[in-house]
C-alpha cells in the first residue's frame, strides 16, 4: 500500500444537495494510485482527528480525485466550508478497496444516502456492465443518478416516501428481483442495517457480496487500531481494521 | 545545527523524540512517510504474554484538543513480536522501546524475560493503561503495586527499564520513587488521563469500552506538571509524554525535567510531526545559540 | 419551552445553570450584560475567615482549549463578604452558593457558621483548591481530611451543604463517599485539574505561583468521567462541571448524572455563555420532545 | 462601568510597520462612551481567552474605535489576519483610564514602542498642550508620529540606536528636560522597565505620572482577580486588577 499525505488544492466545489457537497482536488500522484473504494482522509483546519471520506471519483488523466460527503456536525462542516483554491489536507489513497473484476458480466451496486458516492468509481470501471440501486429516504436527498447513468451504468432510484425514483421502499426490493436474474456480484456502501440486508439477500442467494464499512478512526493507516471490526476467517473471529483491511470487506466474513 | 542527542540509562539517541507506544504500531505505516531512522527512538505498541484482541469500537472519539481511545492493548503477543516485528525494527537504526504489559506481575516478568533474549534496547513497563480490566492501572495508581509489579520485572531482565506512569493518581512523585526503589532505570509519563463522552442522541457512552484514554494538547499542562515534580523528586531520568505537538512544547518538557520527549495523538494530525519537532527543536536550540539540547533539560527557574 | 427547573437538597433552581465559583466574583461586573435573576444560581468566590491577598502575578496562563489560574482565593473575608456582598446578591432572584475555604477545618466551620445565620441558600465547600498551601486540595486528597473537614462545617451549619471536590485524586469516588459519610447534601465536582506551563524564553513558569488549576473544555472529558462514576457511588446529589461550554455538554454532564451544572472558563470566553447555554439545553430538550431537564439527569445507559 | 460585548464591523485595516496594524471598527454604542486610557477585549476566533488591546483612537462622530497592536503570538496573529468587513468580537469599553485635567496648560506623553497607541486618545484630548515622547528601538518600528502632530501635539521621537528621531537613546532624558521646564503631569505606556524609569524621573521632579500597566487576564472586568498588581495606597499593600481598577494608576502608588 502505497500512500501520502499533502494539501491539495480544491478545484471545483458543487452543492448536490442539502448539506452535501462535492469537491474534486488536483492531486495527480494520489489520483494515478487510487482505486475503487478507498478513501482520504482529510484533516480539517483546527482539528486533532482527520475525517475518512470515500472516493467518489479517480480522473487518472487530469490528476483529480472527488469526494462527496454530507455535513454531520463541525468537521464536515469546516470541510464544506472550504472552496475552490483553498487547498486540502489529505492522507490518501487509503484502505483496501473493492475487487476489480475484469471478467464480470454483471455487478449490481448498492448505495445507500451518503454511502451512493462510493459506487461512482466501481461505475466508471463497470460501465453498461452495472447496475446502481441507490436508496434514499426522500427526495430531497437523491444524488448522483445522472453521474452513475454518465458511466454507463443503469440506474434503480428508490425512495423510502416514493417521492422520487422508480421504486418506493428499500433497496432490497430490487435487489432480490436483479439477484434472481443473476449477478457476478454486489458492491455495497450505506447504512449498517442496509448492509446487513443486503448482505443476507446475497448470501440467501448465493451471491458475492462485498460491503464498505465505517468506524470512528486515528491514524487511519492501520498503526493505532482503532478502527476496529469483527470479522470471521476460517471461523475465527478477530478485530480486523477498518482503515487497512477495509474499508471493504466480504460480506460473508463480516460479523454484524 | 545544534547537538539533539541524548543519553538514557546508556544507551545514545540522535534525538530526543519518541513516538508513543500506541500511536505507531511497529513502525511500518508511518515508514511510508519517512525513514525511522530520523526519529529519536521508537516505543512500540504495549506487547502482552499472549494476543489480545481488544475491546469492541468505537475504540475512539474526539475531544476538544484531545481525544479518547479504549483500544485495550490489542496485541498480536510476545512471541509474535518477537518473531515477525522485532526483527525488521531492530534494522531500522533507531533506537527500540519495547512497550511491555500484563495482567499480573509474572505476566509482564515473562515478557520482559522473553525480550531480555533479543537485541531490543530498552523495555518499557506499563502500569497504567487505563484500558484494560486486569493490570494497567491498577499497577500503577498504587505505590504497592507499582513497586511489585517492576521488582518482578526488574529480575526478568538487565536491560534498561522505563516504567511507564499513570497520572490518574493523587502523587504521581510517589509512585515514581516506589518504582525507583525496585530499580527502574528511568520512568516516562504522563500516560493518558481517563476520561468519557456521551453521545446525548442516543444516550450511550461514544466508546463502547465506556471509558477511555484522554491524550492530545489539551492535557499538556498537566504533563508539564507531572515531569516537573516527578524529576524533582527521583533520580532516574524521566521521559516526558502528554500533549506535545510542536518542538516549543517539547522543548517546554525537557526544560521542566524530561531527558526525551514522546509524541502520541500528535501524529495522528499530522503523520510528519515527530520530523517536524526534531526539526523546530534544533530552529529554537539555533535561534537562542544553545549548542546541545542536553543543555535545557531540567533548566525551569522555579520562581 | 421544556421545563428546566430543577431541585437540589430542598431548594428550587428555575434551571440547572449555575455560574461557578471564581468566574463570576459576586455577579456584579457581569449584571451589565444580563439579568442575574435569569440563572439557575450564582456560586461566588471562595470566602476565607480574614481577607486574603491572593498569588502575585501573572495568576494566569493560556492552554490549548483551557487556561491555568493560580489566583490563589483572594477575598475580602467572610465579614465583609455578608455585609458588603451577599445583601445585594440575595436581592437577585437567584440560588446563592456561597463558596468557602479555609486553612484548617476550624476556619471552614467558622466561616459556615457565619453564613448559617445568613439568607444565603447554600454553601459549596471548597476542598480542592490547588492554588493555596494550606487547605484547599491538601483537604480534597486525603479521604481522611476530606472527611474531617466536611464534619466540622457539618456542625456549623444546618444549611444544605454541598462539598467541591478535586480531581486530582486516584480515587474521587472514594473522597466522594467519605464527604457523603460525614453529612454533605451534595458534592460539587471537578475543580480544577492542577497543571504547568512554562515560558520557554524566560526559562520562568508562566505562572508566578509555578503551577496552577487547569479548567476548560480540554477537561471536560475528565469531568464525565468522574461525574458519572461519582453519580453512581454515592445517593446525595452531584452538581457537576469543568469545561462546560455548550447546552449540549451540560446536557452530556446531567446524562452523566448531574443534577445542576457550573459554567466556569466559558464566561471569559462568552460572558453570554450561561444564559446561551440555558437556551441551547431548552432547544435540545424541545427538538428531542423531553418535558423536563430532569427526566436526562443520570439517563446515561453504559455498554 | 458601562461596557458591552458584540461583534464589531472592521472598517479600515492598516499596516504600520512590521507586524504593526491598525484596526478601526464601526461600534457608536463603545464609541460613545469610551475613554482615554481604557482597552477592548477582543476575542481572536478559536481561542479561550480573550486579548486586552489598548484604545488607540475614538471617533465619536463617526462612532468609530481604533486599536493598534502588534503580532506577538498566535491570539494577536489571528486578529491581524482579519480584514476590513470581518467581525471582531469585543468587551468594551474597559477600564479606569487616564485622569483628563481640563486645566492642564502642559502635559507630557510617553509611549514606549507598542505603548505609543495609547497616547493618542490623549493627544487629540489635549491638543497643543501636549508633548508627545516616543520610544522605539530602531527606526523600522517607529509609529503614529504623524497621528499624533496632527491632534496638535508637538512630538519628540527617540531610538535606541539613533536611526531616526531627534534623539539618541532612551526616553528618560528629553523627559528630564521637559520636566525641569514645568509639566502639569506625565502619562505614559510601555515595557515595564520605562514606566519605572519615567515614574522615578516623575517622582524626583515631583511631576504627577499616571502610568498603564499590563498584566495577564480572563475576565478583563474585574470579576476573576486573574490581573493582579500590587498598588500601594495609604501606606497599605494589596493586589488591586489591571482589569477594573487600571490599567492607569498613579505612578506613586504602583509597587514595581
Ligand atoms: C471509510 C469511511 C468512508 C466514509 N466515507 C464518507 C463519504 O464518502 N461521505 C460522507 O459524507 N461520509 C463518509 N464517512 C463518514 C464520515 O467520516 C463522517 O461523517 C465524518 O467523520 C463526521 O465528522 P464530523 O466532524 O462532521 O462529525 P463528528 O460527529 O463531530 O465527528 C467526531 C468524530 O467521530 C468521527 N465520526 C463521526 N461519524 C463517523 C462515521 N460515520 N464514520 C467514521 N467516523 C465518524 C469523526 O471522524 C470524528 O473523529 C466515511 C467514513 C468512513 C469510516
Ligand atoms: C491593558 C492592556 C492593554 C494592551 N494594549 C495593547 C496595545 O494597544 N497593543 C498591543 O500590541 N498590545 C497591547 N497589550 C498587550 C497584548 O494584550 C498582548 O500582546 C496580547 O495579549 C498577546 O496575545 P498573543 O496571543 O499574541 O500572545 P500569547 O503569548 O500567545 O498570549 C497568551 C496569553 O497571554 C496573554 N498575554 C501575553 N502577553 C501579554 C501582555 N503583554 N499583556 C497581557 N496579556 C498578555 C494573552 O492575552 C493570552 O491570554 C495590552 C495589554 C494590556 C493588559
Ligand atoms: C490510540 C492510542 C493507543 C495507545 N496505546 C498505548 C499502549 O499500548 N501502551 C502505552 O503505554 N501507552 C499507550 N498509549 C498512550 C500514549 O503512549 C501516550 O502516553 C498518551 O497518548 C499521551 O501522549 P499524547 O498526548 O502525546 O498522545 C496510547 C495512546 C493512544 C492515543
Ligand atoms: C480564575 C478562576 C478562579 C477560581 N476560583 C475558585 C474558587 O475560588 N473556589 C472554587 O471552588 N473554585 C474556583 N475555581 C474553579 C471553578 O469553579 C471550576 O471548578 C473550574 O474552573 C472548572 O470548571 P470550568 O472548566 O468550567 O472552568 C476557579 C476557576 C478559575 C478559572
Ligand atoms: S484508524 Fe488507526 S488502525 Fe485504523
Ligand atoms: S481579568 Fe478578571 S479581574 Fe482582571
């Protein structure tokens, strides 16, 4: 794992929605090594914890990396009170992100809210290949169809009120009905009751499943342990590490 | 340049900053960014006779100029680091501070006696984690204890023995002098205060331990204290901990008694901190004409 | 609009917001930003049985999220504290803590003694100023002292009794009983943790009295911590405080298992910062449907 | 004592040396009611404590403050990082200022470097009366000269090392020499080694001398007793605060 750490400027800054912000910095040696389903971690001006944020999206060519992220309380709020030319403090590419697949002929990915963004790079690696449900509770909060749509990508909008997108209810609604059709595999980032859930329909499905997770972390490279996770191996059960064996981890393996 | 060397119980460090046990794990993370071989010394992650996994998370939360952690000495055991870490730090041209612990005197003493074999520099005996149920702390908030628990490893090893102390108690200079009496070669302090947040939404302790370790800026003052009184009051040399995030503060330790400084939650914010105090220490040394930093340690005028 | 009144040993707060004792003087100097009859109650200055002139400066240091004081109870003495100050306080609509110190245990209850044949609601016994060498936390530390203390104000006194405790303890819980043990109808935590900083040009302590009482939001993970293990040793009331800022960190300080909260650090900050937090913890019970501030009081739910 | 707290409109923002700014803020309700002599608390965003900064010009017409400071930490470097239009948040008017003697036909003013913005306040009150003393070290940090000719006063500007001024050295001796001419009083601001000096050369010529003292606060309003100083009156020693009872005593009474 190759990472590092530097202040990066911010070169575009957009609103997607009520205190969710996007913002894509110009960091050609972190853009050229990132991949799918890691993550930066970003240190906001007077803090002493950086914040882990996903990366939503990797331009190798022009040398910028995206995130979205929603404002929670006063660090994601200093992050979004950033704009464009003030610069970011980033360690990154971190983690163990999700399995390529070269040979797959259809992956189905799963975001939930705040956990959509994620699925941005995995589209633009699968393009026509995927199929993106992403759930929200309202309208208001749908992000980012177009973006996945723009990758080629097939789009499942559902909404828990029905006030948006083609499904009213969870994700795992369609999800169900796409596994019956087939899939090589199911990526997904959300919520852990979404994850859960989707992690059961894929395993009463038979179907691999790979699942982002949070934890509140330190060092976010694995030093200080954290950040840790119960996961099974060989029917062992030990803590594993968001921030370097993860963030994402076999569905399977995950004890809830 | 100014001389950053210094000398504890004998063995020579380039400089006198240490990244905390804890914070580092082994090393390998943090050599992404640098070479080890800049930094004054290396305490490693505490090390108990068998793994340990650690409570459950949230192992971490947020505090103002501070944080808690109740990682509970994860380890992957004695044997372990002995096998598959000690050995690739050892080449890493630093000096190595074995963090010890257990949860009986016999425990630690075993371990001690297993790193006794190795070429590790310095072994580094933690009464005082305030993590763990059995051991850690409650070594090191009695002078009984604290006193047992560095006899039985004192007679474990003849390496130089740091016996790590916790501020959580009403004398931290009585405990230090219980420890030098039963032969510790120096002692380092503070280790974190305990502490605890609340999540008012959903009404749980953010920590799922409950409690936890409070490090970072905030608790700086206090540490400055603790060394100023415990290096009044033993003859060892002290290592001063706690806070320290610039080479000032650094500086401020050595000036109140510490012989070395380690850094913790510091690299958290920024992974080149301990470079960058290094660094600020030998501007400030240079900028005031003093030549070595051996020079400022224990120099605070009472008034 | 929740209800925020709440009841400690028999006297009613119209709401838990206490300014604490050292910050506030006797209300006048802050009476010109807002009516004192809007707080819960006001905790004055530590009074002693003569006049004390105090520490020389500098009494005062920054510290990352906090400061030292070392003011070291200078007051005009218990006689002119009843005949200059507490008629104009009493006036105020508002529960008066009438804090007090002193040398030795018979000091304390001569001072009581004084107050009991006063208006003044409540005293709020002082046992764990850092900042004098006789008395103060030489009393907080020693559950013996804190003890013997406690029963000699005890008798002086039929007035709800509440004793202010240090943290600068191994064990609070255990001073905490022994207060409780000797008849205090609460206990009042933390003081201020004692802490140092030292200018390093000058080689000099920052403060004239070398070191000093750390307070602020850097120690406000300390104070829930030892508010809640606190809460749960003993049956008496616990008003807690240290780095109270927000109507949010007093809300976490009552789920902790305070019943009355005081805010000191945060006027100098603020001086609005009580009456802010007032409305900031009847927003938070609102937005969260909760009637009254006293269904939160010790609701923490540990792992 | 009346004072306020609020946050104030910066409306013009200069550089006056190295480190050396002058800020004026929009506040009629302080301006009003401000004095010589008193300070501002101002609140630098993010700290704990607030910093005391002498007033250094009132404009009850326009309703305006001036202060001026200099860099000497991180509170100061963050006041002077704000700009015209930001907000300073500030407790004033604080203090006992100096003793404005309408009968005065000459008083002397001494500023010693970062003390000199104190003094003007006293120049546009006595005008042609006056007699400004400034001290600096060297000529780089030599300030407000101008500022104060234009109230009307006449201005003796010493270095230390003689690289601008009419004198070389300290400014004990033009005040010796004023002295010996006749003064009604003396008031002054600076390091405390020259409000002793200047107090003593006061007390030998038996000119009254009102020097503004400095110490460390909290409150700043005289409720803490953090700014202890040690003021003789009537033959009796005690610790009065900078804060409320000063920062301008009497020189005589001051216990150095
Ligand atoms: C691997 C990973 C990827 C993430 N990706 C995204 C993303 O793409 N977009 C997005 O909006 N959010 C993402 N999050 C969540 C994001 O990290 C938190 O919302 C953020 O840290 C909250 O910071 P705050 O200061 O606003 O909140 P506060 O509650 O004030 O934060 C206090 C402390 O808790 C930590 N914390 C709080 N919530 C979380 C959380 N959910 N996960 C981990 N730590 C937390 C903070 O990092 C900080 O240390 C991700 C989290 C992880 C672990
Ligand atoms: C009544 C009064 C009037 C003043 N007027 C002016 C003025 O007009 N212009 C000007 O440049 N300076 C003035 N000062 C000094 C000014 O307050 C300090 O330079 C400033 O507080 C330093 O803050 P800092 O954060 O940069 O330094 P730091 O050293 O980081 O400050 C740390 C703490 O020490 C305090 N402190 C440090 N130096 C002093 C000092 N000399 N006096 C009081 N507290 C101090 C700070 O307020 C803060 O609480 C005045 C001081 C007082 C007491
Ligand atoms: C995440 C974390 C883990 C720690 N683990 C250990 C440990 O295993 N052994 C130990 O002696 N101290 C441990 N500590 C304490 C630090 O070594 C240090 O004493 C403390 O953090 C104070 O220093 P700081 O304020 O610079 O962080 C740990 C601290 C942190 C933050
Ligand atoms: C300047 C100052 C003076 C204080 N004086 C007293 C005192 O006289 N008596 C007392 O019991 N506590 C005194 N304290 C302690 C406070 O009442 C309070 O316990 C402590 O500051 C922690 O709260 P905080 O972090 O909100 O400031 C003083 C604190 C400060 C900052
Ligand atoms: S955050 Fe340090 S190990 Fe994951
Ligand atoms: S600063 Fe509080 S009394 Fe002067």
């Amino acid at each position: 794992m190759k990472y590092l750490q530097g202040e990066y400027p911010i070169i575009h800054k957009q609103a997607l929605a009520k205190d969710v912000y996007s913002l894509t910095m110009l960091c050609p040696e972190i853009a050229a090594i990132a991949c799918p389903g890691q993550f930066v971690h970003i240190l906001p001006k007077g803090f002493g914890l950086r914040r882990p944020i996903s990366i939503a999206g990797i331009n190798r060519e022009q040398g910028t990396l995206r995130i979205v992220f929603v404002i929670k309380h006063k660090g994601t709020q200093a992050i979004a009170d950033l704009n464009q030319g003030d610069y970011l403090d980033m360690i990154a590419p971190l983690g163990h992100g999700f399995t390529l697949m070269p040979e797959a002929q259809h992956v189905i990915l799963v975001g939930g809210g705040i956990g959509v963004p994620p699925m941005l790079p995995l589209a633009a690696y699968y393009g026509g290949k995927a199929t993106a449900i992403s759930g929200f509770r309202t309208f208001q909060q749908v992000i980012l169809q177009e973006d996945l749509e723009a990758c080629g990508a097939s789009t499942i909008c559902c909404t828990e009120d029905g006030s948006a997108g083609a499904v009213k209810g969870f994700v795992t609604a369609p999800l169900e009905q796409l596994l019956s059709e087939g899939a090589d595999a199911v990526f997904a980032c959300g919520s852990l009751p979404m994850l859960k859930a989707v992690s059961e329909v894929c395993i009463r499905n038979r179907t691999y499943c790979e699942v982002s997770l949070e934890e509140r972390m330190a060092c976010g490279i694995g030093a200080c342990l954290g950040c840790a996770c119960k996961i099974k191996k060989q029917n062992q059960e030990e803590f594993l590490h968001v921030c370097k064996n993860g963030p994402v981890f076999k569905a399977e393996e995950v004890l809830w | 340049m100014a001389d950053l060397s210094v000398n504890l119980c004998g063995i020579d460090f380039k400089n006198p900053i240490i990244p905390a046990s804890g914070v580092f794990g082994y090393g390998r993370e943090y050599e992404e960014f640098y070479s080890l071989s800049e930094l004054g010394g290396i305490a490693t992650k505490g090390t108990t006779g068998q793994k340990r996994t650690g409570n459950p998370a949230p192992r971490i939360a947020e505090t103002p100029a501070g944080m808690l952690n109740s990682v509970g000495l994860q380890n992957p055991g004695i044997d372990y680091f002995i096998e598959h870490e000690l050995p690739n730090l050892m080449t890493k041209n630093t000096v190595i501070l074995a963090n010890i612990a257990g949860a009986t005197p016999e425990e630690c003493a075993e371990v001690a006696e297993k790193l006794d074999a190795t070429d590790v520099h310095m072994l580094e005996l933690n009464i005082s984690c305030p993590n763990v149920r059995q051991g850690g702390a409650a070594f090191g908030t009695s002078c009984e204890m604290a006193g047992q628990v560095t006899a039985a490893v004192r007679k474990a090893t003849k390496k130089p023995l740091i016996v790590k102390l916790s501020p959580n108690v009403t004398s931290i200079t009585d405990i230090a002098k219980a420890v030098e009496a039963e032969g510790a070669d120096a002692v380092s302090l503070i280790n974190t205060l305990l502490g605890m947040r609340i999540d008012i939404r959903t009404r749980r302790p953010v920590l799922r331990n409950n409690v936890g370790g409070l490090s970072g800026a905030g608790i700086f003052p206090v540490a400055v204290r603790m060394v100023w009184q415990t290096a009044n009051a033993v003859k060892i040399p002290v290592i001063g901990m706690g806070g320290v995030n610039t080479g000032e503060d650094a500086i401020e330790l050595m000036m109140a008694g510490a012989s070395a400084v380690q850094v913790g939650m510091a690299v958290f914010t920024d992974p080149y901190a301990p470079i960058k105090i290094i660094s600020q220490m030998n501007d400030f040394l240079d900028q005031n004409h003093i030549s070595s930093v051996r020079e400022i340690i224990g120099t605070v005028q009472p008034w």
